[in-house]
C-alpha cells in the first residue's frame, strides 16, 4: 500500500510530553504541507481523547411524545489543542448532541436558530412527511424556532441532521453544525448487537477542516470541489484515540465531510464485519477489510480486538479526486482486559430487499459540471418530477464529468448497478447517499414513502455540498396515486420561513 509522497518526516518529540508540539509541527507542514499534499500520515501523536457526542435527553409528554430541543448557536472550540476556533453547533461549541428515537415513537423537535443568519435542519435519512423535512422551503430565521413533529416509522438505522439553506449549506455545515439521529427498533434489538452507546457501540464522525496555524477555521473553497481540508476530525476531536474495553465494538461511521470520501481500513488490514448501511441493516454481515464512503454515507461495522491491541483506523489514498492523500483517522487502544462482547451474528433483521416490480417507472438524470441536472440549475420554485406514493421506481443515474454522489430525501434505495456492475456485498443494503463515479451510470431501486404533499417537495442532489449549493439540486413531490397529471410543477416564489 502507498504510504505517502516521499520519505517519512521523523518529528523527534516524547509523545506524552510534546503532542502539541507535534501537532503545530505538523500544521506547519511537517509531513503535512496543505495543499497538494499526501495526507498526514506519520505525523499525528494520537494523544487526544475520543469526544462521543452525549446522548439528547427527551422530555416525554403525556401522550408519550418524545420533545427534544435543538439550539443553532455561535461558540469557541478547541479543534487544535490550545487553540480556540469560532465554531457553531447544536446545543454547544461544535457538532450536537446525539437523538436517539424507536420505531414507533411520536418526536416532536424545537428547533431554535441563534445563528444571526437563517438556517434549517434536515433530518437526513428519516421517512417523514415533506414539510418536517427541513430542506431549503422549511427556513428558520434568526431568532426564531422551528417545531417538527412525526412518528419514526422506518427500520433500525443511523441516520444524520445537519442544515440545508439553499446556497449556504456548505459553510453551515463546515462550521460544525451536525449531528446523528440513531433509529432502534425492536428486531434489531433481539439481535444482541453491541449496544452500550459510547463504549461498545460508538458514533466516528469523520470530517476534514481547513485551520491555519492559529486555530481559524479557513473558508477558501478549491475549485471544483469546494471545501476540503488536511485536518481531519473524528467526533470534532483532532489527532484522537479511543480506549477499548470489550472484545467486540461497533462503529457507526458517518462521513460528515464536506466533499472528501474515505477508503477506511485498519493499518494492520484485519478483516472486519459490515453489518448496515445508511438506511438499515444488511440481511447478514459482509465481512471486508476495507470500505469507502462519500459524503452524507453512513456505515456500521463490528470489529474484533484482542487486549493490548493498539491500531490505527486510516484512509487510504483513491483515484478519485476527493480521496487523494493517505490520512490517519483514530487509534484503538485496546485495555489489558477485555470483557467478552456478543460473537458477530451470521444473519441480521433485514428489512425485505428493495424491488421494483415488472414495467417500473424509469427515471433518467444526468449530473453535468458541477452545478445542473439534466441541464437545469435547482428553482426553488420548480417541481421536477412528480411521484405517486407507495411507488417503487428505477432510477438512472448517469455521472459523464468527474466525481459526484447523490442523495434522494424520504426515500430507501437500493444500488441494482454501477456500469452495469453489482456494487459491492457491503453496499447492497439499503441506502439514501451512492457514491457515483466519474464517466458511470448508476441504476437505483427506489422505495418512495406514503406521505402526500403535492405543494411541498423534497430534494434530490448532489452532497458534495458545494454542488448542492451550485444548483445540482432537484424537487420531487409524492402525491396521491392517480392524481399525478393534475399537480402544479410551480411552486409560489416565497420561502416558508418560521419565526420566533
């Protein structure tokens, strides 16, 4: 495996005593010099203790609601060590909290913007009706509170939020504002899955940053792709490691960067065991020992130590244009003594396998450039495609230009094709992000949802978030079945805005 461009740079430090120096050194472009560089291979001292975004307690109503309150906010984070960032978060300096909801249960969001800008917060992953989903026609403006409510009515799944102001979901995300949303259900809990949040069963959200010497967070997009930085962040924390305590842990992986997409593995190469995928779990593990994935991809996976095991979790550079580079994410340290974790179940609580029956629909897309599908900018005011509820669909998704992914919101697909190609075993669960390479076609099993709404739509888009931004972004409404010829494909021209 290539390592990275050029000899090693040996900082000659104590690890204990001097991480920070090592740290600033590597910021100063010791082994790892900004742009156009290799990756920071070599060069972190991993001397930073693994943040695990706290849990969100919910206040429970009466009739059994789940309230969770939601704060947008400015704040200070020490992204380096000793070094404070202006950041925003949900309910803190950076990142937010975790939600956690069953199957079944009613939740009711407050969701309040003291940004001094306006927002709004996508429930990335969730089935839910189009006016709780939080894309660009559901704004919150400075000082004012947004409430969302629905019953979670999807498989077990770790799903995201993160904001979606059209134009500027970019930046609001690259500050920091990002959480996960973890959906449990009762079948998958009969499993015996790792579960114990933050210490068998644990959150790695993987983000790359830009930070000057100082501690600023730079905002100088790089053509093409936007935003994509030589500080990588797990759970807001650089150069981390986590302390093992069981036998098996697993690994809710979420790419929560910008644009850049990771080929993870472990430094040693050991096997490991995909177990889901952004929208639920697999019918049983695929076991791998490598695995990539694009912004807005989620993956679970269990992995296996042993005692004293220390091993570093890194991605490896790609072809691709947004994976260049070798980056050391986290080091595992594993205890002296292990206590004995659950064995990897042989199959899983698969929900059935996505289908599309005889004769489905087809629907063609053509991604061009950076900022237009099948030719058009994003209109907020325009409905591109209108889809009666309960359908299941074929998508094309055809890529001639460099690397882009796509996201469709509400909706479970499943990959049926990459050129024609099965995707890979661990990619064959169900899905709301796919990865599309350069020059390829990409055909989808989509599961469209039962919630109608002819007047509010839902997104499909590129999320690589510059692109998002640029206008390769389109609005699809699910309807009643058979009234499909009847909706308006124009939208009025105003935003629906909440205020405080």
């Amino acid at each position: 495996m290539r390592r990275s461009g050029g000899p090693r740079k040996i900082i000659c430090v104590k690890r204990r005593d001097l991480f920070v120096f090592a740290g600033l050194a590597a910021l100063a472009g010791c082994g790892n010099p900004g742009a156009g560089s290799k990756g920071n291979s070599g060069t972190l001292a991993f001397a930073n203790r693994l943040r695990v975004p706290p849990l969100l307690e919910p206040a429970v109503a009466k009739d059994g609601t789940k309230r969770f309150s939601l704060t947008m906010q400015t704040g200070q984070a020490e992204l380096l060590p000793g070094k404070p960032t202006t950041t925003w978060g949900f309910n803190g300096a950076y990142l937010g909290p975790t939600i956690r909801a069953i199957r079944g249960d009613r939740v009711a969001m407050r969701v309040r913007n003291q940004l001094g800008e306006p927002s709004t917060v996508h429930w990335h992953g969730m089935r839910l009706p189009a006016v709780m989903d939080g894309g660009p026609h559901q704004m919150i403006e400075p000082g004012g509170t947004w409430s969302p409510h629905w019953i979670i009515d999807q498989p077990a799944a770790t799903s995201w939020y993160h904001p979606h102001p059209h134009g500027n979901t970019a930046k609001h995300v690259y500050r920091g504002l990002a959480g996960l949303f973890l959906v449990d259900d009762p079948a998958a809990a009969a499993l015996g899955l790792p579960s114990t949040y933050g210490v068998d069963d644990v959150p790695l959200i993987l983000q790359d940053k830009v930070l000057d010497k100082n501690g600023v967070l730079r905002e100088d997009p790089k053509p093409t792709w936007g935003l994509m930085g030589d500080q990588i962040l797990v759970n807001g924390v650089y150069d981390p490691f986590f302390e093992v305590t069981t036998t098996l842990v697993r690994l809710r992986i979420l790419n929560g960067s910008n644009a850049r997409m990771y080929n993870v593995e472990f430094a040693d190469r050991r096997r490991f065991h995909v177990i889901g995928t952004d929208a639920g779990l697999l019918a049983a593990p695929v076991t791998v020992d490598r695995v990539q994935l694009s912004p807005g991809e989620r993956l679970e996976v269990l992995v296996e130590f042993a005692p004293r095991d220390q091993v570093v979790l890194r991605s490896v550079a790609g072809d691709n244009g947004i994976d260049e580079g070798d980056y050391e994410l986290l080091k595992f340290v594993a205890a002296d003594q292990l206590k004995p974790g659950p064995s990897v179940p042989q199959r899983l609580a698969a929900s059935p396998r996505i289908e599309t029956p005889a004769g489905a629909r087809e629907r063609k897309f053509k991604l061009s450039g950076s900022d237009a599908i099948n030719g058009r900018e994003m209109d907020m005011t325009r409905i591109d495609e209108v889809v009666p509820a309960g359908a299941s669909e074929i998508w094309q998704v055809q890529n001639p230009v460099y690397s882009h992914n796509f996201h469709i919101h509400e909706v479970a697909f499943r990959i049926l094709d990459i050129d024609g190609k099965e995707p890979p075993a661990y990619l064959q669960g169900p899905k709301d992000t796919v990865f599309i390479p350069r020059k390829s076609t990409v055909r989808l099993a989509v599961q469209f949802g039962h919630h109608t709404d002819p007047k509010t739509p839902y997104m499909y888009h590129c999320h690589i978030l510059r692109h998002e931004d640029e206008g390769m972004m389109g609005q699809f409404v699910i309807v009643e079945p058979g009234t499909e010829a009847s909706v308006s494909r124009t939208l009025p021209s105003h935003h629906h805005h909440h205020h405080g």
